[in-house]
C-alpha cells in the first residue's frame, strides 16, 4: 500500500467573534510536517509545528504574547511547507 501523499491548509478568521484559527500540512511518504495556531480570547496566539514519522509525532511549541500577535494576525499567507504567521 502507498502512503499518502497530500498538502492543504486552512485559516478561520472572524474578528467580531473573535475567532482565529488555522492548520497547514503536507505530507510526502511516510513524514508529515505541519503548523497550527490559535489566537486566545486575550489575544495570545498559540503555535504548534510539528513533524510525524515513524518515530513519533514532534511538536514545536510557541505561544506570542498578545502585544505581538494581534500585529500579525489574519496575514493567512503561506509558504510551501510552512504558514507564515
């Protein structure tokens, strides 16, 4: 059986509600990379990249204090591979 082989992303932004999430991802054989990111309600932004393979899945975590995230949210560009954030 192949492995999968894929990318997507996503990004849900919705400044009177307060929601801001996203999710980028791309696997290739049997690694996938990806990011992921949540803004808290005291706009404190969450970030998680990480790889998964056969060892395991490796999360890098971050968070952005509010002061800097709120000057880079709602950006939803990207790059191959990676979510600029």
């Amino acid at each position: 059986m192949e492995p999968a082989n894929y990318e997507f992303s996503y990004k849900v932004s919705d400044y009177e509600s307060g929601i801001d999430f996203g999710h980028a991802e791309n696997r290739q054989d049997d690694k996938a990379e990806g990011t992921y990111f949540v803004v808290l309600p005291d706009g404190t932004k969450q970030v998680v990249e990480y790889e998964a393979d056969e060892d395991g899945f490796k999360p890098r975590i971050s968070v952005i204090p509010a002061d800097t995230a709120s000057s880079r949210a709602g950006d939803g560009s990207y790059l191959h591979n990676s979510i600029i954030l």
